[in-house]
C-alpha cells in the first residue's frame, strides 16, 4: 500500500510524454531528420554537462613512455593532456607491418581494473592468466588491421584518488562515486568529463601519421559502451561504432538494478530514452553485441533497444548499417562477430 512503485512509474511515464523531442510543434516534427538528430544532441550536451566552462582544453603534450613489438604488434604507452589538471595514460597498438593509413578505433573499456583489461593485462601490467569479459579486445582488433588507442577513463585504475590508490594496488576498487557525486556538486557529470576526454582522443587520433582520420570507429563495452555510444552520438568523426553488453532501455537495465553512479545523468529521461539517443548514430553503421545471460544490461530490454534501433535506422532508409549478435554469455565480450564487423567496416574505402 506504502509502496512508491506506481508513483515511479507514472513518473517515468510522464518524462517521456512531457519530453522535449515529444512537446515540439507538427512544424518541427516536419523538419529533416538531420535536423531533429541535431537538436537532440544539443540536449544531450546539455544534460551531461559536456560544456560546463570549468572544461579548460590544454594542448596535447603527448610523452611517449614505452614502445615494444609483440605478435607482429607494436604496442605503446603514452599520456597526453586532454584538460587543465588532467594527464591521461594510453595504449596504442597497430600492427607492425602496415600499408599506408590505417583505420582507427577509439577502445572504450567497461568497469574492472582500468584500460589494462582492454590488452589482457593485470593490474600490474603483466598478461593475465585469463582473457576475463574484456577479451583483449584491443588485441584483437589491433590484429585486424586497425590502430587502437585505449585510454584510461577518469575513476579507474591509475587514474582512480590518491586514497583508492594506496588502499588498493590491485586496482580492483573504483572511485567513480566519490568523483561523480563531487562532479554532480559542481554542475556537470562523470560521463560528462569522460565523453569530453573521448572527444580529445579523436583529436589526438588525427595527430597520428599512422591513422586515416577519416576512417574512426569506436568499441565499447558496458559502462565503456556508454562513453563510446554517447562520443558517436555528438561527434561525426565516430564513422561506425560497436556497443557490447550495453544497449537496452534505461527502464529496463539502470533503473531497475543499481550500477554504478556513472549511468546516472540527472534529467536525462527528459531528453531522451536510451534507444533514441542510440539512434543518433543512424545512419551511420552500428553493431549491437548482447549476452543472453547478461544480468547487468538483461536481454530483455536489449532485443526493445534493437527493435526501436531498427524503425529508426529505417526512417533513414538504412536498415542494412544496423547489425547485432545476441550469443551464449553473460556480461562480457564475446567477439564472434563484432571484431570483423567493425574491422571490415572500417577498412571500406571512403566515409560510410
């Protein structure tokens, strides 16, 4: 009787209804999808505090640290500054033998020890003794012909506070709440901060002499795939993009498991619904990649995310750009297809 679960509900309900895409006139609604993709993205900005003025961009300064051969890759890391106060740790890796410019992947990892997992390493550096639900998958797509940077996002690994740092070497702890609530204190948000930081890896991306600039894509997996799915939507530069253990409806996935503080933008379901904002990739190509057992991000809610996908991608008259790959798992990375997907994607000459 006491229960708020119908109030929860109705409220959910009623942002929807009362968003700003469904208030607008029969004039608006008559304009150019481009266009209303546009004003969309401008909300989403908005609403994830992306151009909060504190976001003071310093130039790149990148220091290479290391640069090994391994398996016919090379395999560096670097920092570069993305803002004041800011110096973030890389990867890259491309292949050794290589002709002409390569395309190019920004590497978006999920939560667990920070973008070592993305190359299979543990926390201190060495191979992991398994592949864990990372799968290397910046190895493996490395091996496909494509240069792959990897940084750290904010809250993880080395780039976690001082505190989380000397209480936990193993990095197996994360400071994104502690980041985020004191973000949220000053008008803007974590996947904000972490969005903003991807855009300056494009940036650097388009420095390398190794990298056909016209040719980005993005992979990213679980709370990666939100920065990954989120970067494509507000940046053109992203040419085609892989989603694994992410894409659902916030309904159905955050709010009706707590995750971590970073999927929560405050008045984001005045914007949009997941999918929707999944949708400003169209028409540009998009793999979906979800494990059946997956209970971070359910099946359920993935295959209404897929469904609306596709009517969107419809809309623009380019069904055959949106793929996915729903396997026998759980909330890892599989890679059975979408490592050649975005490998072959990529590799087709000219823009998408």
């Amino acid at each position: 009787m006491w229960s708020s679960d119908a109030f929860l509900e109705r409220l959910y309900a009623w942002t929807l209804e009362n968003s700003a895409d469904r208030m607008m006139g029969d004039s608006a609604k008559e304009q150019m999808l481009e266009t209303k993709q546009q004003q969309l993205r401008e909300r989403l900005l908005d609403a994830a505090g992306i151009r909060h003025v504190f976001l003071e961009r310093e130039p790149l300064q990148p220091e290479l640290l290391e640069r090994r051969e391994q398996d016919g890759l090379v395999v560096e890391k670097l920092i570069y500054t993305t803002y004041a106060g800011l110096r973030v740790p890389v990867y890259a890796l491309y292949p050794r033998e290589r002709q002409g410019r390569m395309p190019a992947v920004l590497a978006c990892h999920g939560h667990g020890i920070g973008h070592r997992a993305a190359l299979g390493l543990n926390a201190d550096g060495l191979v992991a003794d398994e592949r864990g639900i990372h799968n290397c998958f910046a190895v493996q797509l490395a091996r496909r012909g494509l240069f792959v940077l990897v940084p750290e996002m904010m809250g993880f690994g080395d780039r976690r506070l001082q505190a989380h740092l000397e209480q936990d070497p193993s990095a197996s702890s994360y400071s994104c709440l502690p980041i985020a609530l004191q973000l949220l204190m000053c008008g803007t948000t974590l996947a904000g901060v972490r969005i903003s930081e991807s855009l300056v890896a494009l940036d650097y991306l388009e420095t390398r002499e190794e990298v056909d600039s016209g040719r980005i894509g993005t992979f990213g997996f679980s709370g990666g795939g939100l920065v990954a799915s989120l970067t494509a939507a507000v940046d053109m530069r992203i040419r085609a993009a892989v989603l694994c253990g992410y894409a659902s409806t916030y309904v159905g996935s955050i709010l009706q498991v707590p995750h971590c503080v970073d999927n929560y933008i405050p008045g984001l379901l005045q914007v949009a619904e997941q999918p929707d904002l999944l949708g400003l990739l169209a028409p540009r190509p998009l793999f979906i990649e979800s494990g059946e057992q997956d209970a971070v991000f359910p099946i359920q809610p993935a295959r209404e995310a897929i469904r609306r996908l596709e009517a969107i991608y419809a809309e623009f008259g380019a069904v055959e750009r949106l793929d996915f790959d729903i396997f026998l798992g759980g909330h890892e990375i599989s890679g059975r297809r979408s490592f050649d997907w975005l490998a072959s994607r990529l590799s087709e000459e000219g823009p998408s």
